[in-house]
C-alpha cells in the first residue's frame, strides 16, 4: 500500500501540535484542508486515525504510530535542506568517519576539532564500534573511512590501507607500580603480574595474546576483562593490574599517573591509517581532513 509522504507528515504535526486548527497554523494551511488531507489518508487505509472526544480528534494507536514515520519523513526533508543550503552557499562537503574507542579518543578528536574550527560548515558524522562493527559500516556505505589498525582490513575484504603512524601495542602499568622505571624487564616478570585484559573480539587483545605468546610468556594470570577503554585507564591508574595499550593513541591520557613498560616485541608493531573501500576516492573535505591528522 502506497501512502502519500505528505500526508503522514501533517499527520505528526497534528499530533505534535494538539489540534487540527493549531497543526493547519503551522503548516500554512486552511483547517478543512487539514482534514480533508487526513480524510484522504483515512480512506487509503481503510480505517480510521482519530477517535471524538467531545469536540476534539484523538489520535489512536495507529495514528500515533504513523505520526512516527510522518516525525522520520519530516526529519529527513530538514535534513536534506540543510544539505542544500550548505550547497547552495559553497559550504565545504562531508566527512563520515569510523574508528575503535581508543583512536576516536583525544588522538582523534584533538585533529578533529581543529579541522571543525578551519571547515566550521563542514557536516561530520564520527561513528564508533569493534572491528566488526566498522568493517560492516564501512561495507554499508555508512561511513566513508576508518581511522584504525592495518589488520581490520583484511588482503580479502575489498579494503585498501594507507598508513598514518606506528601505533605500536606496548604494557601499561601505574608510575608507582614495581616494575615501573625498571630496565630489561624479562618475560617472566610480566608473567608474574596479575593482567587487566581487553574484550575477546578487540583485536588488542588478538595482538596481546598474539605478542605475549611470541615473547615467551606462557600464562597469564587475567583478573578483569573490559571493552571499556575508559575503565582500563582508571583502573590501572588506580591498582597494580598491567595491561596493553597503544602507545601513540594513549599518550595524551597518560598524564603522571601511567607509564609504558621498558619491554616490546615486533608482534607489538601495529601501523594506524586510513582504510576505505577498494576503488573508493578520496573527496577534498577527506583529504583535508588528512592534513590535520599528519600535523
């Protein structure tokens, strides 16, 4: 069934409104108009949308679900004029971005908002998530780029890679930890802390496994696991729990109360860039935006 978008629309300004005749005012119309338009709207569906009370239409449960779409359809209209008017006055383009939670921290948002300063008529979308979660945003045209690690995009996944910076994993302790400071620091002496470990489905803690194994490290003994990049800074600040984070992408939070270890391995390499799909160019607003990442 085929419904007219307008219609709906004055459906959710009814709703909004409180009345047909205040709804009539703010849409520019005449109240019989206004209801000829619902009456029209009533008889595609075959049933009715409002219920008397009195004097006054009550919108029922169906009404008040159309009004829904009808609020999403005005939504969307506004949204496109914006983007038209931004257009029409040569407002600079879109910037649609992806990135884990620890790169979409002050690494990113620092580049971010300069950019915002320089293109203050620029529209940016920053979207977060798991490896999966942006891989699959980025298959669905949902964002234009990711800023993360080389491994989310795979030799098969139609994805192409340019580099940024070595981001490279290293163990996270607090400064007053015993191990802090303390040089040619041996596997076995990681072996003997207790770990905070990052979820199964990051690929940090793939890497970490992947490094701490490589290192010669043969249990670790986990004490909490999290997704949350902010409960891993606060907790190892605060315990003698160790952990691994990147190095260049956690430098701003590390402040005086964290430190990396003296201890890397070459499974800790970790090169951070741009990952778009295969065949995909870059816009001008990308590539500006690139600039303020390099500086």
């Amino acid at each position: 069934m085929k419904l007219d978008p307008k219609h709906l629309s004055q459906l959710s300004v009814i709703v909004e409104a409180g009345s047909f005749q205040a709804a009539a005012d703010r849409l520019g119309l005449t109240q019989p108009a206004l209801s000829r338009n619902m009456r029209t709207l009533e008889q595609r569906l075959g049933t009715p949308l409002f219920s008397r009370e009195g004097r006054r239409s009550i919108p029922n449960k169906l009404g008040l679900r159309l009004a829904r779409n009808g609020l999403a359809i005005r939504v969307a209209e506004e949204q496109a004029s914006v983007v038209a008017d931004q257009s029409a006055k040569g407002a600079t383009g879109e910037l649609r971005i992806g990135a884990p939670p620890i790169v979409a921290g002050r690494f990113l948002t620092d580049a971010l908002s300069r950019f915002i300063v320089a293109n203050p008529n620029c529209s940016i979308e920053l979207r977060t998530g798991l490896v999966h979660e942006l891989r699959s945003m980025l298959e669905r045209g949902q964002i234009d780029l990711v800023l993360g690690p080389r491994s989310l995009a795979g030799p098969a996944d139609g994805l192409e890679f340019q580099h940024l910076i070595d981001d490279r994993v290293g163990v996270l302790c607090r400064v007053a930890h015993v191990l802090a400071g303390r040089q040619n620091i041996l596997p076995s002496d990681l072996e003997a802390q207790t770990w905070l470990a990052h979820s199964r489905g990051s690929l940090l803690r793939q890497q970490t496994e992947t490094a701490l194994i490589a290192s010669g490290i043969k249990t670790v003994h986990i004490a909490v696991e999290t997704d949350s990049i902010r409960s891993v800074l606060e907790i190892v600040a605060s315990t003698d729990l160790i952990t691994t984070m990147p190095r260049a992408t956690t430098a701003p939070y590390l402040e005086d109360e964290l430190v990396f270890l003296d201890f890397d391995h070459p499974q800790f390499y970790r090169p951070l860039g741009i990952i778009r799909r295969a065949g995909m160019a870059f816009t001008g607003t990308a590539e500006s935006f690139f600039s303020f990442l390099k500086g």
